[in-house]
C-alpha cells in the first residue's frame, strides 16, 4: 500500500511507504528547476527533493545591511541567451551592476590606483596572451570536444602551467593569479586551463567581452527566474529531504531520504553538485567518469564569498591582490546612505571569523575604512555543496565528456558542473544541462 504525498512546496519527505511518482528529481537549483518544468510540460508531475529549507543551490538571494544581495552566484553575461530567455518568458528584467570608478592593483611598491581603462588594458593584454591559441583548441566553445585533437596537447595544464610558460613580471604575475586563484578555489595548480579558456571563447575571445559576463543582474534576484520556473511547472517540492540513497532493480528506481522517505519513480535526475554525488549511495554504483567527477570534485575547494559593509561615502572601487593574499578580488556594489557595500572573494589564508583580520584584510585596498558588517559564506564547508562553483581540473574535459552526460541506466543527472558550454560558475550551463536530462528523463518516463 502507498501513502499519498503532501501537496506542500515545503513540505518535508517523511513517509513510511513508498510512493510512486512520475519522475524524482534531487536538488532544486536551476537545473533541477528546467528539468521539472521541462517535465511538466510534457504532462508528468515531478516530486522535487531538496536538502535544504529553501530553493536555489548555489543561488541564494538575501538581504545584507538592509540591501537585497546575492550569497552565491550574482551575474549575468549578455552572450548567455537561455537564461534572457528564461527572463523574458517571465518579464523579469536585468541592471547593469556598479561600474568601478577606480581599479586597485599590486605595484612594485604596494598597492596603487589605476583609472579603470588603464588597468583592464593592461590586464586584457596580459590575459590575451595567456589564453593564446584557445580561438584554435575551443573553435565551436559550445561544442568543446570539437577539436580533441588540439585539446590533447593542452586539457592537461593547470592555470598554473601556463602562467610558468609566459614571461611575466612577478607585479603582472600577481596581476594575473588572483584571479586564476580565485576561480581555482586555492592554488591556481587545481584550476585547468581549457576550464577558463572555453569561458573566455564562450564569451567573445577576449578578457573584454569576459568581464561582461559579471556585468548584469537580474531585477529582483538570481532566483526570480528559478522561482518562476517551479511555479510552472507545480511541482512538488519537498525541502529539508536530503537524499541518502538511490537504487535502480526492475525498471523502476527508488530514492530514500534521511528522514526515512521512500519514493519510486520510472527516472531520476539527480541535478545536484557532482562533488556531493559521493555522499549519496547508487546502486549499482556509479560509472567511471561520474565516481571521478566526484571523487576529484568539480565544485573548488576554497570558495569564500563575502559581503562588506564600509562606513561613508566610499568610491567605487575594485581591486586584485596576487595568489595568497587575505582578499583575491574585491567588487564594489551599491552606496547606501550610511557605506558602501562591496563583495571580496577571499583567499585560504583568511580567517573571516576573526573580524580583525577581515578588517586589516580589507583595508589592503581600503587603508582607513571603517568595516561596519560582514557576511561571509563559505561554499566549501556546506554540506549539500561540497565546494563553490565549478571549474574543471587538469583533463577532466577529456576525461569526464561526453561519458558523464549519459544516464546511468534511469538515473539522468544534471548540473553546472556537466554542462557542456557554460559550465561550473554560470547558471547558464545548469539550464543548458537541464534541457539536455529533461530530454534524457522523459524518453525513460
């Protein structure tokens, strides 16, 4: 005998017997978000089970200081089209974010201002020749394998191979590896270069029409559209169900969360971040590319993002710091009446619980300012997380693609962190890939 489900969006999964539903769906972030609409209009009523008490994942819209700010993802690139289309199906518009008035960067002697022309010049130059060749080895970038035979050569190299093959001062060095590090999550050894190098083609080609891709946010936060999205498809979302196992025997698949649910379905998407697949148990277990996706992780280690709040009437400014400093990359954000607030990505020497140290951090690039707040999120330490955004490591193109966009069996998975375009940091690669497993889901349905 099975029990009905609770008709509750936030509801918890906490039923004795199983119940058996169209199709299952762990994680309700963007890409669990495309797959149950996606699935939805084709006429099947997903059950959505999501560990936390909220929607979002990576995305997680709050308030800070009496200001709506973003704890995860905050942006968005002109070039991304299926996240304008999710905008515009919903009439959700976007903002351009606050321009820098002046750019902050490691000299000879300490740090020193720059006008912002004169400093992503000569950042884009030095960048340009960092990703050299990439127009070659990612010719069609939303299609990466494309040209294997170039990759072969060059998916083996960290961001940090490269910065040892180009002649650099050690003031560009430092210029240069803040951000390597910051999107590596740590040491830029970890990053890969062809993670970073598809970016940059997905984007233009150049280290100018990258940095638009941080130029947008969406009016009324990252998750307007992803709410827009549940709300269409009427999906049955049960939050505070973390999923503890998943077990595939007879053509039907069954999920079991740690509350004691069971559920049963045709097909299961599992769209959370591949660095937690390993804290759920598959049987049979998962195939070689996904068990090194998640064994290696895909999401960074170090991925500490946090909101800053500075007495005054501060300027808009920006700044980088070489690898290892407290603060990589720091963004200035909206003037309030009382500061300004800015978002630092920090380093792993920085310890944001001590107040002191992220106030002596900030003031690196601040000297003089007055920290009133802070809000400091670190993705590494959330369990349902694992890690931060996305960014392959050395061979992991190769080596994961395209194996691990395949189903397992009935088991179908999504994310960022698989998509074949945008992945890992762009909530365009988690709706790309959340096309592709509806499409996967709905022919095992």
């Amino acid at each position: 005998m099975t029990t009905a489900l609770i008709p509750s969006t936030a509801g918890v999964a906490r039923a004795k017997d199983a119940a058996t539903v169209d199709a299952i769906i762990i994680g309700a972030g963007y890409a669990g978000g495309t797959v149950a609409r996606e699935l939805a209009l084709k006429g099947l009523k997903p059950l959505v089970l999501e560990a936390r008490n909220r929607i979002g994942g990576r995305i997680w819209t709050s308030t800070f200081a009496g200001a709506q700010v973003e704890v995860g993802g905050s942006w968005l690139g002109p070039q991304q089209t299926l996240i304008h289309k999710e905008l515009n199906r919903y009439s959700l518009t976007t903002f351009e974010d606050v321009a820098a008035e002046q750019v902050i960067l490691p000299g000879d002697q300490g740090f020193q201002s720059h006008s912002p022309a004169d400093a992503y010049n000569s950042i884009g130059q030095l960048f340009g020749e960092f990703y050299a060749g990439s127009e070659n080895y990612f010719e069609r970038p939303h299609d990466p394998l494309y040209r294997s035979d170039l990759l072969a050569s060059v998916d083996p190299l960290s961001l940090a191979d490269r910065l040892g093959q180009l002649q650099l001062s050690p003031t560009e060095l430092k210029w240069l590896n803040s951000e390597t590090s910051v999107y590596s999550g740590g040491p830029s050894t970890r990053g890969a270069l062809t993670g970073m190098a598809q970016w940059i083609q997905l984007s233009g080609g150049s280290y100018g029409t990258y940095s638009t891709t941080m130029s947008l946010r969406p009016t009324g936060g990252m998750t307007a559209a992803l709410q827009a999205m549940f709300n269409e498809s009427n999906a049955d979302i049960r939050l505070n169900s973390p999923v503890k196992k998943v077990t595939e025997a007879n053509g039907l698949v069954t999920v079991e969360t740690a509350a004691g649910a069971t559920f049963v379905s045709r097909v299961v998407v599992v769209a959370t971040p591949a660095n937690v697949w390993k804290n759920i148990t598959f049987s049979p277990g998962l195939p070689a590319a996904h068990t090194q996706a998640t064994t290696q992780g895909i999401g960074v280690p170090h991925a500490t993002k946090m909101w800053v709040h500075v007495q005054g009437n501060v300027p808009a400014t920006a700044a980088q710091a070489g690898e290892g400093s407290p603060i990589l990359l720091m963004v200035p954000q909206q003037q309030l009446s009382d500061g300004r607030l800015f978002i630092a990505f920090t380093g792993p020497s920085l310890n944001v619980a001590n107040a002191a140290d992220v106030r002596a951090a900030v003031q690196q690039f601040l000297p003089g300012a007055n920290v009133l707040r802070y809000q400091a999120m670190e993705w590494a330490k959330d369990p349902y997380t694992g890690g931060g955004w996305g960014l392959r490591r050395p061979n992991q193109l190769l080596q994961l693609f395209p194996h691990i966009e395949q189903p397992h069996g009935r088991i179908v998975f999504a994310g960022s962190d698989i998509a074949k375009g945008w992945h890992g940091a762009f909530i365009e690669g988690a709706i790309e890939s959340g096309f592709r497993a509806a499409g996967q889901a709905a022919a095992l349905a």
